[in-house]
C-alpha cells in the first residue's frame, strides 16, 4: 500500500512540474513570432553597414568606362544615396529576368538599374517614386529607320529584346512578337540586331541615345519609333521601410542640384 501510495505522489508530482513548465499554445506562437519578427530594411541594411544593389550592364545608367571604372547615372545616384544613409554601395549583376526572386531571397536589397515602373513591378516591389523619364524605341540599322516609320511597317520583322524588359513587353504589345527572340540583356539584342540575325530590337531610349550612332561601339545602328513611354523607379522589397527612407532623400537629391548634374553628366531627363 505504501509502495502504491508512493508511486502515486510521484506521478501527481510529475504531472504538477510538467503543468508548470508547459506555456499556452497562444503564448508559444507569439514568442516565436516575437523572435522571428524581421527587422525593417533600413535597420537590417544599417546593421550589415552595406546596401547590395541589384543591376545589369546598361549604359548610362551602370557600365564600366574605357578606364575600368564603374559608373553610369544610376551608378553614382546609388553611391549618393547610401552616403546619406551611412551604408557602402554593393554592386552585384544580376539575371534581370529573376530579379524580383533576388530580391525577395534577400541576395539582394534593391533593383536599381533604369528599371520601368510598370504593374507588374509594382506588384513584385516596393517601388519609389519615378525619377527619371525614359520610351521604348525600336532600334535597327540606321539606313533602314526611313523604311520602318510605323508598327504596321515592322509587323514581318525579327526582334530581339531582353528577357523580362520593358521592351520585351513592349513588342508584344505592340504585336511585333510573331518573330521575336528573347536575350539576356539589351546589349545582346543590340548585337543581334549588329550580327543580323534579326532586323530590330526594343531597348530603353537612354541606352539607344548614349550607345547608337556615330563615334560609339554601334556606330551603323539608330533609334527610331517610340513605342512607349515610361518612368524609372528603384525597387525594394514589398513591406521594406527603405523606399519611404530613399524617397526622402530623392528629394534632397533634388533640391540641392545633385540629380540635375547627373541628368546632365549622362543626358538624361529627369522625372519632377
């Protein structure tokens, strides 16, 4: 009986201490949403003392000069930026097609490369306000932009755009996709167009301006019709407090001539 009753106490002891230990399901659910809250962007960019910049080769907004130096508008709008925030600039190219999984991965803090403001960025990022103007221009050998005055005039020719670009959703908006060839970057397209192994590509206005024509690298190819219109905008994650953080400062860039100079440097239009 003594043996029973022992046995007994000793499991109601047992089932007390583990009472006591044990936390309402609640209660454990809000601790470890406590502990894997995530910090806000601007803190966990501080923290690291870095910004990691996601973009691609495209002059002028990010390219390497003829002395080795990385520069363009969105290059040195960046470094202006993060000295304001008390970060270093990370410069990493990316697969502009994958992008918005960079950045949602975190391999990235931004996309920030002369990127257009459209839905379905705005769905995938928190986008800042525009700042610089830009169109999506059919580019192709120059002797032949005088045959090519209009879209129905381009309807059997081969084009080629970046994949995931303005331009690419451009041509087929345009209904200029029935042979199209989707490349890696613009500066592809523009060599496919150089190669002849399509007739055309769509790119930005900025790098048709700075990269076609005489006394550059594409010095047979030019700029023609405009099929669209469009703003650039820098991307960050979708709940990131760092737009609102940088969208202040845009303004400050603004005000005190710092943009107007780069406008200038790499003859670009601002968006105000």
């Amino acid at each position: 009986m003594k043996k029973l009753l022992t046995m007994f106490c000793a499991l109601a002891m047992m089932v007390a201490l583990a009472g006591c230990g044990a936390q309402p399901a609640g209660n454990d659910e809000a601790a470890a949403g406590t502990d894997t809250k995530a910090a806000s962007d601007v803190t966990y960019v501080k923290d690291k003392g870095e910004m990691v910049i996601g973009y691609t080769v495209y002059e002028p907004m990010n390219y390497t000069d003829a002395n080795g130096e990385f520069v363009g508008f969105d290059t040195e709008f960046a470094k202006a930026v993060c000295e304001k925030l008390g970060v270093t600039p990370k410069f990493v190219e990316i697969d502009w097609d994958n992008k918005f999984l960079e950045l949602e991965s975190k391999s990235i803090d931004c996309i920030w490369n002369g990127m257009t403001i459209t839905n379905e960025v705005k769905m995938n990022t928190n986008v800042t306000k525009p700042y610089v103007k830009n169109a999506q221009v059919v580019v192709m050998k120059a002797d032949k932009l005088a045959e090519y005055a209009d879209i129905d005039s381009m309807k059997e020719l081969k084009f080629a755009a970046e994949a995931g670009s303005a331009g690419e959703k451009a041509i087929e908006e345009s209904g200029l996709d029935a042979n199209y060839t989707a490349v890696a970057a613009q500066t592809d397209a523009m060599l496919e167009v150089m190669s002849g192994s399509v007739d055309a590509c769509v790119i930005d206005n900025t790098m048709a301006t700075a990269m076609t024509g005489e006394g550059t690298s594409y010095a047979s190819l030019g700029a023609g019709l405009e099929l669209t219109s469009e703003e650039y905008g820098i991307g960050f994650r979708k709940d990131s407090d760092l737009t609102d953080e940088v969208n202040s400062i845009i303004d400050e860039l603004m005000q005190d001539g710092t943009m107007d100079k780069l406008a200038e440097t790499y003859a670009l239009t601002l968006a105000k």
